[in-house]
C-alpha cells in the first residue's frame, strides 16, 4: 500500500498558477486525502468487524467489531503518520529550492 502517492486534480498548468495559489491548494488537497484516509480506515475494519459479528456469523458481539476498530486506528495512525512525514519532506525540498533561487537572484 503506497501511502505517500497523491494525486492532485489538473485545475491549470502550473505556470498559470502564482506559486502562493499553487501551495494553498497543495495544502487543501493534502488535507482533503488525509481526511478520506482517515474517514476509510476507521469505518471499513469496523464495518467488517460488524458484520462478523452478526447472530449468522460469529455471534461474538462486540469482540470482531473493537478488533476493527482497532485495526483501523492503528492503520489510520500509521498511514497518517507516513503521510505526514512526506508532506512535510516536499515542504523543505521546496522551501530550501526557493532559498537557493533567492541567493542566486540576491547575488546577481
């Protein structure tokens, strides 16, 4: 599972874009994976967990349910956690980039 690849709609090409504009919407689209991220590992495993649980099933009532819950916690954690991390890796690569063209433009 490749958590760190996002993939961000097409609004404009990237020079029509101001770089200030450009980041805004890197950040709402960052917050809005993370979001669905979150939302999906929370409710598929305790989805699931229900439906074990079920008087068909196991009749293990509330035991698969908290297993998927807590799975899902877990799993949201973690892919939060990565996600986070390479966001934040993308903020320096781009903050020391711009630092270096200001140099190069302050010293011309």
């Amino acid at each position: 599972m490749n958590v760190g690849l996002v993939i961000m709609p097409v609004l404009k090409s990237d020079k029509e874009l101001k770089p200030e504009k450009r980041q805004l919407l890197r950040g709402f689209w960052f917050l809005f994976n993370v979001g669905w991220y979150v939302a999906l590992s929370l409710v598929v495993p305790t989805a699931i967990g229900l439906w074990l649980d079920a008087p068909e099933r196991f009749n293990s009532r509330p035991l698969c349910t908290l297993i998927g819950l807590l799975l899902g916690t877990t799993a949201a954690a973690y892919g939060l956690y990565r996600m986070l991390r390479q966001f934040i890796k993308e903020q320096k690569d781009m903050d020391t980039k711009k630092n270096s063209i200001n140099k190069e433009q302050d010293s011309e």
